[in-house]
C-alpha cells in the first residue's frame, strides 16, 4: 500500500492504482470513489474500521467483476485520506477528492465536527448558477450529529437517528428497572458528536421518562484526569450514569469511577461507544454499560460481514462502520442504474445524476434489513436514513443483546 504526505494529510491509494488526472475514467477501466476519515487520534479506531469495511464491499464488487457502466465492467479505485478529526484538514481533504482526484462521491468524514464545515462548502442550491459551492457528494457513514445533512443536498448520511434512540433506551430501561428514579450524567465538552448527543437527544429523553438529572460534569475529548469528575459523582449516588463519551475517555473515567468506588445500579452509553474497543480497553468496567445501536452481528449474514472484515482488515464491525459497507453496496446499484459515462467532461453530470438516484432511491437493503433514505422535501430528516434500532449490554466482555424489535427476532 503506498503513502503519500500530502500537507499533513495521509493518503493511501487502495489496489495499488494511482488516477491521473488527465486520464479518462471509462478508457482506464476504473470508478473512482472516496474516503475521508479519522485514521490518526483517539477517533482512529473509529475511522480504521470505517475504512476496512469501505475496502471490504470495494473488494467484493470487484472481484465479482466490478461495475457495469456504459456497457463496460470497470473497477473501483477508491483514495482514501487521513483527516485526524481535524476540521481544517478535512477542507484540505475535500478539495482534493473532488477537484484533483476526480472522485464520484466520498464516504466520511467521522467526526461531526469535520462534517459539519465540510459539508457547508457544499452548494446549497442545486441548478443556481451563482452558487459557487462544491457540487461534491458525500454518503455519510459516521458522522452522527443530528441534521448535518441539512447543511447541503449534496450531504446524504446512513447513520443513526440519536433522538430516536436514546428515547427509545431510556423508555425500554423504564420499563426493565422502574425502581431507578435518578441519573448522573458525563459528556466530553469539546466535541461536537458528545454535546449534541447529550444536549439534543438523552437530555430530552431523560426528562420525558420522568428521571431527576443530580449532576452533569463534562471533561474533553483527550482528557486522561477524571479524579474530580469522579468525586462528583460519588456524592450524587445516582441510580443511572448516563456516559456521553467516547471511548477514549470513557475507558479512562470508568476505571477512576471504580478506583474512587462510584457506583451506580446501571450505565448508559454513547451510541460510538459500541464497539470492541471499548470492550477491550475498559474491560470489566463496563460490565453492564447499555447502548442503543443500529448494528450488531445478529443475523448469519451479520455475523459473516463482522468475521470477514476483522479477518481481512482487522476492522470491527459497528454501527459507523458497517454503513460504509452499505453505501458502497448502494452506490454501485444506484451507478449501474442511472447510466453516467464516467468520463472526465462529465463528471459534475454524473455526480448530479447519482446524487438524484440517491435522494429519490427510497428503502435500500441493508446488512440487517431494509433502510429508507428520506429525500429531499423530508422536513425533518432530509437525506438521512430510517432503520431499525438496538439495543446492546456488555456482558462478559462481549456485546449481547439487550433489545431488539420483533422483526429481527425473526432472522
């Protein structure tokens, strides 16, 4: 695999093909594609497994011959770049995918914090000449803060609805343990995907479920000191701690909570939070932590995907990873579709076209089931996904399912 430095950002050009860019797509026999992530900082587990499950679904479309176009099967080259969750690389990044790499689309970004001005040099109105902005587009797999997609109708998103779903966590926990009348709660208040996830989605959630909040303390993204926090939350003796951090610190406070014997009857944790990363570097500390998620390997197919892409790439499978394998998937159907020439003169032509399909394609099939994207006159959730939640319980040092809705029962 070849790196190349370019002003900080790292690229890594996939299958060994590097695009020229005087070439014609169609003539060399190539789709180009990207990827922009966290590959470097406390996100890098994050982005790494975004990807390797991104390079999984662009090894199976190829070795199965690639993709139809123009009467041609032509393979996907995709670039991928280190953004390090950093907003000014990441329009450094998009720059280059869409104006020297010539790319289709992109996946990514992972952070919401590099979506979020990323996505705002995008055009805002599609066909309006005196729009300058960037008629790129992006199918998002992780960048989660609710209504990003918004920014732009060249933004698409396949992630989590975080309003839904922690409503949904803290009714079924209700439910379960309506003895836990109390919650204290941990955010990190640096970053965009904590403040949004704990101010937009659980707060009102907790509320609504009728919990009485004792306590809220906040540390930042990088932190490695939770002494303070901890002590904090001691003397509140709350039934529930709600933990809207990410798994750097997260791993870090949890262990300090044992250390200064914080205990609470239950945890609740950060949608990104799902993953082997937080099983393996929190350890029994979370024994018990419950997240609402939208991925977990339930199904023989679930399970193959996750057990093929840790074997491969060493990615886990999760639900911020797990859609960059479904965009691909996606993308290459709505491509053969609609019928671009990918072709250098044409390329503004062909993203339009496939940026069309995309907010017009309605349910897609999914690793777990179906998926609707919501189009462009949805008011609440344009371009951004409905699919089904659930919700998982770290148990043993495994995630186990906590709840799931009957129609994934049956699978």
């Amino acid at each position: 695999m070849k790196k190349i430095v370019v002003s900080s950002v790292t690229l890594f050009w996939l299958l060994g093909l590097a695009p020229g860019g005087a070439g014609a797509f169609q003539e060399e026999g190539t789709l180009r594609i990207g990827g922009m992530w966290a590959l470097s900082g406390p996100a890098a587990y994050i982005g790494s497994s975004s990807k390797g499950l991104s390079a999984l679904a662009v090894d199976e479309i190829n070795e199965a011959g690639g993709v139809m176009v123009q009467g041609k099967r032509v393979k996907i080259v995709q670039s991928v770049y280190d953004d390090a969750c950093k907003a000014e690389e990441g329009l450094t990044v998009v720059r280059r995918l869409a104006d020297s790499d010539k790319v289709l689309f992109s996946l990514g970004p992972t952070c919401s914090s590099v979506a979020e001005p990323v996505f705002g040099i995008l055009q805002k109105r599609l066909g309006d000449a005196t729009d300058t902005g960037l008629q790129f587009l992006f199918f998002t797999d992780t960048a989660i803060k609710f209504g990003l997609a918004k920014i732009s109708p060249w933004a698409f998103r396949n992630v989590g609805n975080e309003p839904a779903m922690f409503d949904l966590a803290f009714k079924l926990v209700k439910e379960k343990y309506p003895e836990l009348k109390t919650v204290a709660v941990a955010y990190e208040s640096d970053f965009a995907h904590s403040v949004s996830t704990w101010k937009g989605a659980t707060e009102p959630a907790v509320k609504k479920y009728g919990y009485e909040v004792l306590d809220v303390v906040e540390w930042r993204f990088e932190d490695t000191e939770f002494g303070a926090q901890a002590a904090k939350l001691r003397k509140t003796n709350a039934d529930i701690l709600v933990m809207m951090t990410h798994t750097f610190t997260t791993c870090g406070a949890v262990k300090e909570f044992k250390r200064q014997r914080v205990k609470a009857k239950l945890m609740v944790g950060i949608t990104s939070a799902a993953s082997t990363e937080t099983l393996v570097g929190c350890g029994q500390a979370v024994e018990g932590l419950i997240i609402p998620t939208n991925f977990a390997a339930i199904s023989p197919k679930a399970k193959a995907l996750a057990d093929k892409a840790w074997a491969k790439y060493k990615a886990d499978s999760n639900l911020h990873s797990v859609p960059a394998y479904e965009n691909v998937h996606a993308i290459r159907g709505i491509v053969e579709k609609v019928g671009i020439k990918n072709e250098p003169a044409t390329l503004l032509e062909d993203r339009r076209k496939v940026r069309d399909a995309l907010a017009g394609l309605g349910t897609f099939q999914g690793v777990l089931g179906p998926i609707k994207m919501n189009g462009d006159d949805d008011p609440v959730k344009p371009r951004d996904v409905d699919k089904a939640i659930i919700l998982v319980q770290a148990k043993g040092g495994q995630w186990t399912v906590f709840w799931q809705p009957p129609e994934l029962e049956k699978k």
